[in-house]
C-alpha cells in the first residue's frame, strides 16, 4: 500500500523533490510530501501544456520550481518562473499557473494556528 505521504510526521527523514516513476504524459499529479496541523507540503507535476485555472487559497504558500518552467499569474500579472525560484502568496491572492513544458513544483502551504 502507498504511502499517503512521503515523509512522516514521527522521524526526521529526507525524499527526493521528483515524484518516482515516469513522466507525466497527460494531465496533473500531486503527492502529498508532509502533512501535519496547520502545514501541507505537496509535490505538483504536470505535463506540458497542462494549466490550473485562476483560483485563491486559505493558506500562505511557498511556490518552489523544481524542474521545467511556468507561467504563474498572481493578482493578473504573469511572472516566468524558472527552476530554483521561490515564490511567496499571501492568503487569498489570486493566482493561476501554465506549464508550457512538463514541470514540477513544490507547494507548501500554511495555514496561521486557530485563536
């Protein structure tokens, strides 16, 4: 049986930032990396020329380019993002993301403790 996540919340433990196997042909493939209260990391890959339409989260989130290159619009304005770049979304930003090549991308998200 999979795993649900990569790494587990017990131990220190480390795992490599490309989802194991082939390459995605169609489509998009996510992968939980770690869960815990509050904190979600998720290994996004997608296809070449796969889009996720303009959408807002809940949570803060870290956008980090694994492999390939994307197109991400935050608040209408589209940034080119390349391998290694960290981006930053405050809650509730809208954004949207096209990879015109096949990309993996790195998604933390962190939600502030409850009052």
């Amino acid at each position: 049986m999979k795993p649900s996540a990569l790494l587990g919340l017990a131990e220190a433990g480390s795992c490599p930032l490309e989802i194991p196997g082939d390459p995605v042909a169609h489509g998009i493939v996510s992968q939980a990396v770690l869960t815990a209260p509050g904190l979600r990391a998720t290994l996004f890959k997608f296809a070449a020329g796969q889009e996720l339409s303009e959408h807002t989260s809940t949570a803060r989130v870290l956008v980090q380019v694994v492999s390939g290159r994307c197109e991400f619009s935050v608040a209408g304005q589209v940034r080119i993002l390349q391998p290694g770049e960290l981006l930053h979304l405050p809650p509730s930003v809208p954004h949207a993301v096209r990879a015109p090549e096949a990309l993996t991308l790195l998604v933390i998200q962190a939600k502030a403790p409850a009052a």
